[in-house]
C-alpha cells in the first residue's frame, strides 16, 4: 500500500473514531438500539485463517443457493479466492486507486467511515460494454472467525448494453458465531445496460451485520435486485437507487424472516434525478417469538425529473404475539407531473385461513407454512432466477418449526 493511500487511510481511521456510534436519538435510528454493541470490541485479523466455509452439517455455515456460475470470489478474514473468469468480464481483487471507488459510498458515518478505513479484501466486477452472460457471477462472503470483524468491499460496473447477473450471499461459519460484519457496494448501470443483483445475507444469531449498497442507473438501464435477509443479531442494511438517466429502471425485491430476538432494520431510498424514471420498491416480512423489524422508505423526486413513476411498499405477518414491526414510508416530491405511491401493511395470521387449513388434516405448523408461502407469493413472482427463487421460498418456510 502506498504512503498516500496509508495517509487517507489513517485519516478514515480518525474519521470514524470521531463519529459517534448512532443511538435512538437519532431519527434513522429510533427503533434500532445499539447497545451493547461495541465495533472495537472485536479484533481485525491479521493471520491466515480460513476462507472456505465447510458445507456439511446443519445451521447457517451451508449456503443457501445451487448456483452453476460463471465465476466464483470466496472472501474470508484472510483474503479472497477467486475462479477463472469468462472473456469480456473483470473479476478480481480491488484495490484502493479503482476508479470510481468511494464516489457513492464514502465515509459519511460511523460505518462507512469504518468501512473505508480498514477494508481490506474486496471485489471489481466490470462486464465490458455489449457482454451477456448466461450464467451469474457468484461471490461468497464467509465469516469465520469468532470474536473479528469482517469488511467488505463490491464494486460493479455494467457496462453500456450488458446484460449480467451477480450473486453475493452472506454466511458463517458455525450457527453462534459471535462477529461484526460491515460491508459497502458500489452499483453503476450504464446506459442500455441490465444488470440483475442478488444479495442474500444469512449470518449466525450473535453476528451484528451493517451494511451500505448504493447503485447509480443511466439512461434506459435496468437494474433488478433481490435482498434477502434471514441471519444476523442486529444492525441496519441500507438501499439506495439514484435514477440518474431519462429511461431508467429499478426496481427492488425485499424478503425477510426474524425470530428469537432478531432485529432487521431495512432502510431504502428511491432517488429520482433524470424524467421518465420509475423505480418498484417492495419488501415483505414475517416475524416469530420476540422478533422486530424497521423498515423505512423515502421517494426522492428532484425538481427536474418530471414523469416519474415510482412505488414502495412494506408489508409484514406476525406469527406470534411478541413479535413487532415499524413501517415508515416517506416522500419528498419536488416536481408537479409525477405519480408516487406508497403502501404498509402489519397483519396477524388469519385465524380462519388457519382454522380451514387445519380443519383439512394439516398441522398447525403446516398450516401455518401454507399461509406464509402464499403471503410471499408475489414477492417470489417478481425474482427472475430459479435458483435464487426456490432457495428464498425453502428458507422462508424452513423457519417455521416442524410439530
């Protein structure tokens, strides 16, 4: 690493101690409780530790999907492992003087800041202009080590007129690992392009996962994404999509499952910039025992972007009594010829829809899986690949206890 990038580094470092940890006072934050959470609390390993995750035996270190890819990146603690890379794709190791890295997640709060000051293992994907790709891209984040933390880096770049999947997914390596996770991904749609990303995170219970994704969409660019959130203890994953070019397109897939103690905390922003943009925001939930989760949305419509189109909508099912979920849509419209709704729901399981069901010869817990898969149903309609459809479908029913 050079002295230059060494100096920022260090700058980013003081950053981040500087910024306060967010705390409920904190409008973003009012619902997600930190306490008890400390990022300096766990080590940033150093030492060769390992990268693959063994996929035998029960509990969150399996992976969830059956991908055939076209690449493959295993990241760990101690680095990256990655497969042979079809023509026309960059596939590799990032580094600190990439192009366009940090111009849309910087170093803005607590973090981002600790994010960029001690990453060290990420990835570049850069499909070149005209490319398609009949398999996705795949890349494996594993985090292995009890008691560390682990930062992440993605940057992808789709160039004009490709058309490419991506995949990452989420994992530990055993089902109590206790660790802090902190990743940040940079998305640029070029003009023409489609790009299609996938981002499932199945953390072990006593991991604090934090995560920032920030995509920019050109002129008639297509971004469709997936998040899937099943894993972690607590912290805050935020979405935002800026529809920067006059035709642009994105739309986002949400489908979460908590229980025990768990706390997601979902946090989107649709940035309308250019006119004629339009942008699809839908994230649906289901809760058991003491579970909670936040999800706040915000429609952004700038002044210039006339003939927007765009939606969001959150909707959630208690499965239990203890279990609770705060939806808060927002909009900030500054142009007068647009259309922007918006949508929540919070819903008990139907007693009736549980008592025919039951009436039929199905155990409650069958029952009670029938029902969440039809809730579900429309969101796992909008998912384009199989694998990634099926793989959301089995998890989300799997968390509803057998008996």
């Amino acid at each position: 690493m050079s002295s230059s990038v060494s100096t920022d580094r260090a700058e980013l470092l003081e950053r981040y101690r500087a910024l306060p940890l967010p705390d409920t006072t904190m409008e973003a934050w009012r619902f997600t409780d930190l306490a008890g959470f400390d990022p300096d609390a766990f080590t940033v390993p150093n030492g060769r530790v390992p990268t693959a995750v063994s996929d035998t035996g029960s509990g969150p270190k399996q992976t969830m999907l059956d991908i055939d890819a076209a690449a493959v990146a295993t990241v760990g603690e101690a680095g990256i492992d990655i497969s042979a890379v079809p023509a026309g794709v960059t596939f590799e190791a990032l580094t600190d003087d990439a192009e366009r890295l940090g111009t849309l997640v910087g170093a803005d709060d607590k973090f981002t800041a600790h994010n960029a000051a001690l990453w060290k293992h990420g990835l570049l994907v850069r499909v070149a202009k005209g490319v398609q790709l009949d398999k996705p891209l795949y890349v494996r984040i594993a985090s292995t080590s009890a008691d560390a933390s682990l930062f992440w880096r993605l940057l992808v770049v789709a160039e004009e007129g490709s058309r490419f999947s991506l995949i990452e997914e989420y994992v530990s390596g055993t089902p109590d690992l206790a660790a802090y996770s902190n990743a940040a991904v940079e998305i640029f749609v070029e003009q023409g392009a489609k790009f299609e990303y996938v981002s499932l995170q199945n953390y072990a219970r006593e991991t604090w996962h934090f995560a920032t994704h920030h995509a920019r969409v050109e002129r008639d660019a297509e971004l469709d994404w997936v998040a899937g959130g099943f894993g972690s203890r607590r912290g805050k994953v935020r979405i935002q999509n800026d529809l920067a070019g006059p035709g642009a397109t994105s739309r986002v897939t949400g489908a979460y499952f908590a229980d025990g103690t768990q706390h997601l905390d979902y946090d989107t922003f649709q940035e309308h910039i250019a006119p004629n943009t339009t942008s699809d925001f839908a994230f649906k939930g289901a809760l058991r025992d003491a579970a909670s989760v936040v999800w706040r949305g915000m429609i952004r419509v700038e002044k210039g972007a006339q003939k927007t189109n765009a939606y969001q909508e959150n909707r959630n099912l208690l499965l239990s009594e203890q279990a609770h979920a705060d939806s808060i849509p927002g909009l900030e419209i500054l142009a007068n010829d647009v259309r922007c709704t918006h949508g929540a729901t919070l819903s008990q399981v139907d007693r009736d829809q549980l008592f025919y069901a039951m009436a039929r010869g199905l155990t409650r817990a069958d029952a009670e899986r029938l029902i969440v898969r039809g809730f579900f149903q429309d969101i796992l309609d909008r998912i384009d690949l199989a694998p990634v459809r099926d793989a959301l479908a089995d998890a989300l029913e799997a968390r509803i206890p057998q008996g």
